[in-house]
C-alpha cells in the first residue's frame, strides 16, 4: 500500500526559477568575464608572470595604488565612523541632504568626479589656488589620488558602518556611565566592540573598491610613469599595445588581491561576530 505524504509548501514559491534565473546571471555577469580573464592569464608561463609583475614599471604602479589605497581607507575608516554616528544620532538640520550626499559618489560617473576635483585642487582652482599660495600642490600628484579614492569609496565605509550604529542600544551606554565606566571605557566596550565587525567590512570593501579606482583617478593623477601611473590605468595601457596577457597578469592580481581581502575579512568577522556572542 503507497503512503501519501503532503509536502510542506514552500515559504518562497518558485524557488527552482529563481536559483536559475539566478545562476544564469551569475554565470553571465560575474563567471564568464572572470574566466576570460584567468584564460589570459593562463597564457603565461610562470617566468613570464614574473617577469611582468617585477618589472619596474608594474611595482612602482601598484605601490603607488597600494599606497594611496591604504591611505585613503585610513581616512574612511575614521571619518567614515564620524559621518555614520552623526547621521544615526543627531537630528539637525540638513541631515537627510547630508546622508543623500553620501550616496554621490555611487551614482556620479568616475570622470566627472575626476574632472571636478581636478577643477577644485587644480592650482587655477578654488581650494588649489589657496594652497598653491601655501606652497602645496595636490592635483597631479599621489596626493591626488588619495582624495580621487577617499571621494570613491567613502560610501562603502559609511553604509557598512550606519546600521551597525542604529542598532546600537543607548540604555548600554546609560548604564556603563551609571557603573562609573569613564569616556574611554564607554567608547572602547560599549561602542566601538559591537561595531568592530561594520568597521573591518566598510574597511576592506573601501580599501577594495580603492585599488580598482580608475576614471577619478586618472584626471587628477598626471599619469607620469614611474610617480603617478596607478595600476588600472597600466591595464589599459598594456590592452593599448595588445599585450593582453601582461594586462591580464597585472588584473589578476589586483583581483587575487581583492577576493583574498574579501574571503579573510569575512572569516574574521565571523569569529569577531561569535567572540561577542559569547562576551555578551
């Protein structure tokens, strides 16, 4: 005799079109890019990897983009967490023209951010001319390009960071200040502890999105070899010259970069995220 059992239905009907639907985007958007680029890559040898990647030009580039990266996340980290608490605790006046602005440099194309701050530190500009009279050049040079990527990836340290924040309890830090905990003590373990895990995913997610920076850049950089050329605009320079499988070399590492930052990011932040379950 042949039993019949109801299956539950689903809570998401439909779920076998949507995981295809899915995968097919996937694949298209994100799979079969990446697999053009690791089959260029794979047309080098070993020694013809190395020979591209310690090649003068291509370590200075990717100094230059390392660095000022670098420089530029350390500076969303820090603005970045003052941006989000004042958005999530303090009413004022202007504020959701503020957090509207935050999101500008997501939907304002590369170029025009790059010819607007060329426009500004430029010595002929406003904020240029001022410090030009100081002796202080910022447009074509590295230091461009620190503002070039701090403009960028500003909004990945502050979206990452802004809900953390609104989920913070206010009574904690009420009570922290009624056991006699000082400002330090309320900042450290009340504060900044739960928000730990936001502030390393706005980090990488800047610092990344940093290294793959190119139409701001490249306006406000000067682009001179060997001092100012970044690694991405080096990638179009080598498809220029058809030499595709250096630029898929110097692409693949900025990519292998990229996922390695992304995959250790979040194995630490889930250990942090288990570290304060147990504290807490």
């Amino acid at each position: 005799m042949v039993s019949l059992t109801r299956t539950a239905p689903r809570v998401l009907p439909g779920f076998s079109l949507s995981l295809g639907v899915t995968v097919l985007f996937v694949t298209l958007i994100i799979l079969l890019p990446l697999s053009g680029l690791m089959w260029q890559l794979a047309q080098l040898s070993p020694g013809d990897y190395l020979k591209v990647m310690t090649s003068r030009r291509v370590l200075v580039a990717l100094k230059v983009t390392l660095s000022a990266a670098a420089l530029a996340t350390l500076v969303n980290a820090v603005f970045g967490l003052l941006l989000a608490w004042a958005l999530v605790r303090y009413r004022f006046a202007g504020r959701g023209l503020l957090d509207a602005l935050v999101d500008i440099p997501f939907a304002l194309p590369t170029a025009v951010a790059g010819i607007a701050l060329v426009a500004l530190y430029d010595k002929s500009g406003w904020i240029g001319g001022m410090l030009a009279d100081l002796d202080i050049k910022i447009a074509y040079t590295w230091w461009g390009i620190v503002i070039a990527m701090v403009f960028t990836s500003v909004p990945f340290a502050v979206r990452a960071i802004q809900p953390a924040i609104e989920e913070l309890d206010p009574d904690e830090e009420a009570a922290a200040l009624t056991l006699g905990a000082n400002g330090v003590q309320r900042f450290t373990r009340v504060i900044l502890r739960p928000l730990l895990p936001s502030i390393l995913t706005g980090v990488v997610l800047s610092f990344v999105r940093s290294l793959g920076e190119f139409g701001a850049v490249i306006f406000i950089a000067g682009n001179l070899p060997f001092k100012t050329e970044i690694a991405s605009l080096l990638i179009l320079i080598r498809l220029d010259e058809f030499d595709y499988p250096a630029a898929a070399a110097i692409a693949g590492t900025l990519l292998g970069l990229s996922l390695l930052l992304l995959i250790v990011v979040n194995l630490v932040q889930a250990r942090l995220y288990r570290y304060l379950r147990t504290e807490g």
